[in-house]
C-alpha cells in the first residue's frame, strides 16, 4: 500500500527516479554534440614532404625522353615515357640539373625549392612549361594549365604562350651524338629555338624573314604556316598581390578549388582547412569544371 511508505522511503524513491533522469539527460546529452563536416575515410590528408598530384599526370604534354624534376628530392627525377613518369635517381651524391638534363655536382644542378614558406607562393615545375607547384601553408599542390596555356613565373600565374614562350618540354636530351632540333616560338613568327643536348637556345631570322617548319629554316612569310595573334597586354607590370583570405568555409582536409562568390577571373583555394583568394591572369576566366583559369571563349564552348 501506498500510504504504508515512511517518508524517507519516498525521499530514497524521488531520490533514485532523479538518479535515473539524471543519467538519462546525461546519456541523451551525450547524443547532443556540434556536427563534424561529413568526411569520408578516402580523405587525403596534405603534408608538406610530399608533392600532392591529385589528378594530374605529370608528363602530360611533355615529349618522350624529357627528365623531369622532383619535388622535394634534389636527387631524384623522372623520365617521361609515353606519358608515363618513371623515377630514376642520380648516382654517388649528383643532383639533377633540369636545365641541361643530366645529374650534376649538387652546388650546380640548381634544384627546385620547396614550400618553405607558410606564405602562398608558386613556382615552375620546371621543363613541364604548363605545370606549376601552389605552395600555400608549406603544403606542394601540383596545378596545370589548359589549352595550352603556359605557366609565367614572373606573374604566377597561368598565361598566354607568347608571354612566356617556353617550348622546354619540347627539348629532349637526344642521345650521345649532337643532334639538333629545331622549335618554333611561341611568342613571335621571326625567332625558334635550336635544342641541343637538352638545352633550348632562342634564335631570331634575318630581318624579314619567319621560321618555318617545314624547311627547319628561315623563309619569306609567306612561305610560313607560322600565325601568332598578336596580343595586346592588358597585365599590369609584375606585382605580386597580398595575401586575401577567401570568404568560404574550408573542408579540413584536402586541396580545393572554387569558383569566387562574385568575380569570375577570381577563385578560392583551400588547403588542409586554409582559404585564400587567387587571381587570373587578366583576360582569362576561372573555370570550376578544369579548376584552372581559362580563355572565356573555351568555357562558353564547353
Ligand atoms: C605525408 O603524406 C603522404 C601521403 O600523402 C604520406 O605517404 C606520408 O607518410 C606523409 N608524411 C608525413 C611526415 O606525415
Ligand atoms: C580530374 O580530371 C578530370 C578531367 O580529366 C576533371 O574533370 C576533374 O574535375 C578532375 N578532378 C579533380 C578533383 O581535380
Ligand atoms: C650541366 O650544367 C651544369 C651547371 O652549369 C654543369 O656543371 C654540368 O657540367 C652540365 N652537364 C652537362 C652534361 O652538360
Ligand atoms: C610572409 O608574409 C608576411 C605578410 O605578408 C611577410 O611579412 C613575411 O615576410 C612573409 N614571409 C616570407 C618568408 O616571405
Ligand atoms: C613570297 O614573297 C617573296 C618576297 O616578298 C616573293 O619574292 C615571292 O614571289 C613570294 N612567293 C609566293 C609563292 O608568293
């Protein structure tokens, strides 16, 4: 019977029940906790001891037999072979020289740097013309340019060939015999490059006179399929901007890229959880689908 209980009994009685709900709300709170962003577990968490490639394919648009460079390792490259890089390595204690393609003393094979800088810095990937290293927080984020676009190391950015005018992906160490390869330029009907043992030298025509390709020579004009259109520079002189933080929520982990909220020569870069704004060259588009800036009229064709 109810009315039987003493009144310390119904204190112990409320005293458990209050027990019970406390754990409970423990228990319940416990459920309660701030959401984490949805990460799967194929997530690439980024370093700074290893070139992250994501998709690209380094010897994409570079010939056979071009050495590459290696990020992060002075005496290691890579040897494109139908696409393929294969990694190779200097003997004894030789560093590869990208420039003249060969393993040389280390004080002469001027390496490429590395992302020592927390700061947002970029660099060529040497011989690739179109490649380039993003360093943002000490972290190497492989990019490439589309459509042929070449990267220009005085801006850091991607931009139009005759601005850059680099045909080292072109110019393969060939053998032991000297042979010689003749390139054209990108930046002017008039000159060409003579590759030799790796090394490309820019040449210019007699006055008048173009390059040809198909005499490997210097000929009239009109004897040149040669067609540069001529580009009116609309880039205001090298000035390398401030650091701008992107105003959009970074995922944790990871190298993004995103289309900027208003501007379209503008686009955001997140790596392992840091945003900053980057800009195009003047005169090209970001573009999400390639994640790279682009000539407005490949983007509306696409
Ligand atoms: C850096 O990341 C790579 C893979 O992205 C991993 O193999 C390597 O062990 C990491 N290094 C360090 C020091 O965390
Ligand atoms: C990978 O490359 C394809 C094109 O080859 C591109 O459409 C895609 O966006 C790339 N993915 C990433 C994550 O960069
Ligand atoms: C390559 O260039 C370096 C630095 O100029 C030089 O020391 C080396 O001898 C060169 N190697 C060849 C094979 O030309
Ligand atoms: C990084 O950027 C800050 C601010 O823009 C600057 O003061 C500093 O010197 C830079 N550091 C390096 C190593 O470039
Ligand atoms: C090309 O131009 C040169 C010099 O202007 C001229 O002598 C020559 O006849 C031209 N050739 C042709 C095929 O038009």
């Amino acid at each position: 019977m109810f009315n039987n209980f003493s009144s310390s009994e119904v204190k112990f009685v409320i005293y458990i029940g209050l027990l019970a709900l406390c754990q409970c709300v423990l228990i319940r709170a416990q459920q309660f906790e701030a959401p984490e962003p949805e990460e799967d577990d194929t997530v690439t968490v980024l370093n700074g001891s290893t070139l992250y490639t994501g998709n690209i394919s380094l010897c994409n648009n570079v010939a056979n037999r071009v050495f590459l460079p290696y990020v992060g390792d002075c005496k290691k490259y890579y040897l494109c072979w139908d696409g393929e890089a294969i990694e190779k390595q200097c003997n004894k204690n030789y560093e590869f020289n990208a420039r003249n393609q060969s393993c040389s003393f280390p004080d002469k094979a001027n390496c490429m740097p590395k992302c020592e800088s927390y700061n947002l810095t970029s660099f060529r990937y040497d011989r690739t013309c179109t490649k380039y290293v993003l360093c943002y927080y000490g972290i190497p984020v492989l990019r490439e340019c589309q459509d042929g676009l070449q990267y220009n190391a005085e801006t850091d950015r991607c931009d139009f060939p005759q601005h850059v005018d680099c045909v080292d992906n072109e110019c393969m160490r060939l053998g032991d015999a000297v042979e010689l390869l003749y390139l054209p330029s990108k930046a002017s009907c008039s000159q060409y490059f003579l590759c030799a043992r790796g090394v490309a030298v820019k040449s210019t025509c007699a006055k008048g006179l173009y390059f040809s390709t198909s005499c490997n020579c210097c000929d009239y004009p009109n004897r040149s399929a040669c067609q540069i259109p001529a580009l009116k520079r609309n880039i205001q002189p090298f000035s390398r901007m401030p650091l701008r933080g992107a105003d959009v929520i970074c995922p944790r982990h990871g190298a993004h890229f995103y289309a900027h909220k208003s501007r379209r020569d503008a686009y955001y870069y997140c790596v392992e959880g840091h945003g900053v704004t980057l800009d195009c060259t003047p005169g090209l588009w970001y573009d999400a689908n390639v994640q790279e800036c682009r000539e407005p009229e490949k983007i509306l064709k696409a």
